[in-house]
C-alpha cells in the first residue's frame, strides 16, 4: 500500500454473498466493510471471477429478491479485479485444495491487494505473507 492510499481489500465470494444475501449471522459484521468503503477508509475488491458466481448464487440457488439493485449496489461499491491466464496457471499449479480459492487468492495477489478477507481462513493455509488472509471480524479489529 503506498502512503496516502485506502487499504485495498479483497472480497471472497463468501463474504460478498454474505453481504448481498444479508445471510446471517454474518451480515452485521460484513456490511461494516460496505460502510468503511462510504466512509472513505478502504476500497474494497472483488474478482471477476467471483462475480459469475455471485450471479448464480442470486438469481438461480437463493432467488434473492431484488437481485439485480442488490448486485448493482454491491458493485458500485467495489472495484472489479481481473485476473488472467497467469494467475489461472498459478492457482491450477497451487497447493491449495480448492481452485476456485486459489484463483481469487492469487487474482487478489496480482491486482497487489493489501488483505483478502474470507471467513474460511482455513482454506488459505498456503496463503504468502504479503497477503494476509484474515475474517471480516480479524480485519475490522485491525483498524482499531
């Protein structure tokens, strides 16, 4: 992160549909993500790849009400991360169990994300140190 910038923070499709689902009980801790981006104090990421799943999960497995203002608010809040061929070859070569982890890790890493922030920290048991891997509730209480 370089002086003067907002922490940039990715975003697991967990967290994300957590947040867009307001699935609880994990809704109350991460939409203070949402409200830290309006505040001005992070700028959140979340992979295009994660996005197809996002739409997936909103329109074809839960049928969220309201999916698409849901996805258009969520989004407008976020910056979309690419990740490409590289990073594909890196989470397919990786030693983590599950590829679709993988891919956003190593999307996150390449796009020089300073946190990626999942509630499945035990996924990311591979993670690089300078990518920290840490909870909704572990990244809150980093800002104080």
């Amino acid at each position: 992160m370089l002086k003067g910038s907002l922490p940039e923070v990715y975003l697991d499709t967990d967290v994300a549909f957590d947040i867009l689902s307001k699935r609880e009980p994990f809704f109350e801790t991460a939409i203070k993500l949402i409200e830290l981006v309006e505040d001005d104090k992070i700028t959140l990421l979340v992979g295009e790849c994660s996005l197809a799943n996002l739409i997936y999960l909103s329109y074809d497995i839960y049928k969220l009400p309201n999916a698409h203002e849901r996805l258009m608010d969520f989004l407008s809040v976020c910056r979309v991360i690419c990740g490409g061929k590289n990073q594909m070859m890196q989470a397919l070569a990786s030693s983590f169990s599950d590829k679709e982890d993988a891919l956003q890790y190593y999307t996150a890493l390449h796009c020089g994300a300073d946190y990626f922030v999942s509630r499945n920290i035990h996924d990311y048991k591979t993670a690089l140190e300078i990518l920290p891997v840490v909870s909704p509730k572990e990244f809150l209480s980093t800002l104080g």
